[in-house]
C-alpha cells in the first residue's frame, strides 16, 4: 500500500510561517517615498504611535489612509488620548525631494492640531547602524 509522505510539506510549511511571522512587522511602511539620510539613533517604537507620511507630490497621508486637504486636524483632534491625556507620538516620514516650505507647513498644521512633539524620520547612515538598518528618527518640537 502507497502512502503519501506528508513530512516534507509540514516542513516547508513550518520554515514559510517563520518566514512570514519574522518579516511582517517590518514592512510597516506602505507608502513608498526616499527618506533622508541621517546619523541619528533609531526611535523607539512605542505602541500608542501614529505615522503621517508626506509623499513626493505632497499628498499626506495618516498611517496608511489619505487625507483630504484640511482634514487633518479633525482627524488628530478625533485621536484617542492616553491615560495621562497625552496625544500619542507622532512621527512625521517626508520625502527627500519636497520643498523645506511644504514639510513646515505640515508641521504647523500638526501643531495647530495640538501635537507639540514631532518625531522626523529618516534613513540611517554610517556610524553603527548597519546598511541595511530600518528608519531612524530626529526628535523635534515646535
């Protein structure tokens, strides 16, 4: 009597799930854009954190959702507070190609929202970080 040898396929089933498992959490990012370069030691991810994102034609999206020309603030203002009644971090991801005018004036809008610390995302380069490594973040406040 032929049997069908199932070891196999468990085995390469199991190696894909860790693969998936070990790999999903990186690709946070899901808008494309060219970050700048940075030698700034890389941020902490926290868990009550919100990522706007400013791409090349200066569209803004909040997390992975667009947002409509003046629908910022609304949807900051609608953002759940902590427990001591802090906004959550907010990290700020712009392209290197945008105007300095265009990512200020983001960060003016996000500051007559109510946030008043603004991490900056960037690329790390040199120093200890490896080529390879994941964005790193400036702090800054207004």
């Amino acid at each position: 009597m032929a049997e069908i040898n199932v070891t196999p396929l468990v085995d390469v089933m199991l190696v894909l799930l860790v693969i998936f498992m070990v790999t999903a959490p990186l690709m946070k990012a899901g808008i494309p854009i060219q970050l700048p370069d940075s030698r700034a030691k890389a941020l902490e991810q926290t868990p009550r954190q919100v990522t706007i994102t400013m791409d090349r034609e200066g569209r803004v999206f909040l997390d992975d959702a667009e947002l409509a020309p003046g629908e910022m603030s609304e949807r900051l203002a609608a953002l759940p507070k902590g427990s001591d009644g802090a906004a959550p971090l907010v990290t700020l991801r712009a392209d290197k190609a945008l105007d300095y005018g265009r990512v200020v004036g983001l960060m003016g809008e996000l500051n007559r929202a109510g946030i008043t610390s603004i991490a900056l995302v960037t690329v790390a380069t040199g120093g200890e970080a490896p080529a390879a490594a994941p964005t790193a973040a400036v702090a800054a406040s207004q």
